[in-house]
C-alpha cells in the first residue's frame, strides 16, 4: 500500500473568518392530541432548501466554532469540505486530522477549520442523527 501524504495542518494557513453556528432544539408546537414536536435546526432555524444559511469565499480557510446548547451530544456533518478538529472541550487538539463528522458534546462547542479551497458550489451540513436531520437540523453553505 502507498505512503499517504501528510494532512496539511490548517492551522498554518490564514484564517478569512470565523463563524458561530449553534444546534436548535427546542419544544414546538402540538402534533396532535398528546404529542409534543421538537423544533430542530441550526441558529433557531429549520432547514430550508431556498435559503443560503453560511456563504463563503470559495479558496480560504475559515475557523467555525459549532455550539450545541442542548442537553444531548450531536454529531456535525459537513459535507464536501473536510474539517480540521482544533478545539474540543476547551482543549486543543494538536494532531492534524481531517474529519467530515466532529461530535458536539451536550452544553459544549467545538472549534474546527475548515477548508474551502477546491469544489465551489452549494451544500449542506446537518445533524448526522438522520431522524433530526429529516426534522430540520441541516443547513446550507455556498462556497463562492
């Protein structure tokens, strides 16, 4: 098997800009007789298809500081760009590694890079819980 090379160590490069972004999950509306709904989205916002919730500028590194004020961990997924985990619990993170899942513990925040350097475009990261991306938690990032 070949020798891969090194994952370049984000942390070397300028930073265009840092964005917070926080887990929604509060109690919604009735469903019907006896049931409650969890309102689930990302910055007291569900997903929606037409809206552009992060734009970037395609070629920079960006640092996002993902909170999750709830009281269960969730997984965070970005898809296309990898991430570079810095900062998990207030600790940093020395090892350079490339991750397209970081877990966002319960009432904690995570720090990660993020490189937008190669595939312009639009798409989204979400909740990697599927029935809370299915209710909402996802959102859209346009890189440009």
């Amino acid at each position: 098997m070949p020798d891969r090379p090194a994952v370049p160590d984000l942390r070397e490069k300028p930073v265009a800009r840092q964005r917070e972004i926080a887990f929604t999950m509060t109690m919604g509306s009735m469903m019907g007789p006896g049931r409650d709904m969890m309102d689930l989205g990302f910055d007291g916002r569900a997903f929606d298809a037409d809206r552009i919730d992060q734009q970037v500028s395609a070629g920079t590194v960006e640092e996002w500081v993902i909170a999750n004020p709830t009281t269960m961990d969730h997984p965070f997924h970005l898809h296309v760009w990898p991430m570079q985990l810095i900062e998990s619990g207030g600790q940093p993170v020395n090892e350079p590694a490339r991750r397209d899942v970081v877990n966002v513990p319960a009432q904690g925040q995570v720090r990660v890079l993020v490189d937008f350097a190669r595939h312009p475009g639009r798409s989204v990261y979400h909740c990697h819980i599927l029935d809370h991306e299915d209710a909402g938690m996802m959102a859209s990032v346009e890189a440009r």
